[in-house]
C-alpha cells in the first residue's frame, strides 16, 4: 500500500499526465478504450469533462503525486462512474481507496460503470466498493467489446 490517497479538483497541469496515461497500450486495452490524440483528448476534456456542469471530476494524489482521475457523468443508462491510474501505480489499492473516497463526493444512487468483462482488477476494485453485477453488454464497433454493467444501489 503506498502513502494518503487525495482527491482535489482537477488542474490544467494535471491533463497533460492524463493524457499519458490514456496513450498506455496495456491500459487502453484492459479498458478496451480506443487511446485518444492529443487534439481528440484535449476537445473531450474541455467539452465532456471540464466544460460539463453534470460531470464531476477529481484528480487522485497518492502521496502527493498525480496517480490518475476519477470522475462521473450522467448519460441515458444512469451516473456513470469511471477512473484511470497511471500505470507505475498499479497494484496499490490506489483505485479501490480513491472510488471509496470518491463515493462520498458522488452521493447520488444508484451509480453505474460499465467495465470491459476482461477487465478483472477494475471489476475487483468495483466489487470491494460494493458495486453488483446488473448485466452483460455487447459494444460493437471499433472498440467491440463485451461490458459488466454494475451497479451500486
Ligand atoms: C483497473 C485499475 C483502475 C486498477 O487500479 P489499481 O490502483 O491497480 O487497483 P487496486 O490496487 O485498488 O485494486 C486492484 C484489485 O484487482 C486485483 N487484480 C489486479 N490484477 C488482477 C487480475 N489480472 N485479475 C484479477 N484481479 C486482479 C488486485 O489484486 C486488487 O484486488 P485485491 O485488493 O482484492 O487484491 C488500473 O489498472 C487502471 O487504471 N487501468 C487502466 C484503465 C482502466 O481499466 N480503468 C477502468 C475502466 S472501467
């Protein structure tokens, strides 16, 4: 386990670090997420992100460090929660204590995440913050991919 796990606002320092952190091979395909350019990654942050007064966005410190982001967002299935660490994080409990902080900060219910069925650490995380599995989805297209639905009633 490393040192505190914080969560703060995000700063514009932070999204260059996420950036990187989107652009790891093994970390967009655990997440079956299409890694997006800088152009594409910069225009969803300041739209979908930063520039959405229904989203909610913290960065996560472990031991004062930029480790990652959490964040949620409503959409027609619900609030949607989802998070990144940076992969010389991993492995910490870091993503299980900073959704556990986070669930303080989001207190609306029920909160869903839609996780890709191979990815077995974020399920874990999800399943010791006391989110259920709902259902399976098929996403088709570029990143086709069978989802856990779950949820935290
Ligand atoms: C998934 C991710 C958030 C996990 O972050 P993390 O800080 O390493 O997670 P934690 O250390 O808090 O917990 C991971 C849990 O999964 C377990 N785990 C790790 N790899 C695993 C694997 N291959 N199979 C099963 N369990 C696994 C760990 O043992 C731990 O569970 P435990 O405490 O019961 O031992 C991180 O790898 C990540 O950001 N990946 C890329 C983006 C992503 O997948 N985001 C989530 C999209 S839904």
């Amino acid at each position: 386990m490393t040192a505190d796990i914080q969560l703060r606002p995000v700063e514009s320092a932070d999204l260059p670090i996420f950036y990187e952190h989107q652009r790891d091979a093994e970390a967009a395909r655990m997440a079956a997420f299409v890694s997006r350019d800088r152009a594409a990654f910069d225009a969803h942050w300041a739209t979908n992100v930063l520039g959405n007064p229904a989203a909610v966005t913290r960065t996560i410190l472990a031991g004062g460090q930029v480790a990652g982001h959490i964040g949620s967002w409503p959409d027609e299935g619900g609030r949607q929660i989802g998070y990144w660490i940076g992969k010389t994080y991993w492995g910490q409990g870091i993503a299980t204590r900073a959704l556990a902080e986070f669930l303080h900060v989001v207190t609306e219910r029920p909160l869903y995440a839609h996780v890709a069925a191979h990815n077995s650490a974020s399920i874990r995380v999800l399943e010791k913050c006391g989110f259920r599995f709902e259902r399976e989805e098929s996403v088709e297209g570029e990143h086709a991919v069978v989802e856990h639905v779950v949820v935290l009633p």
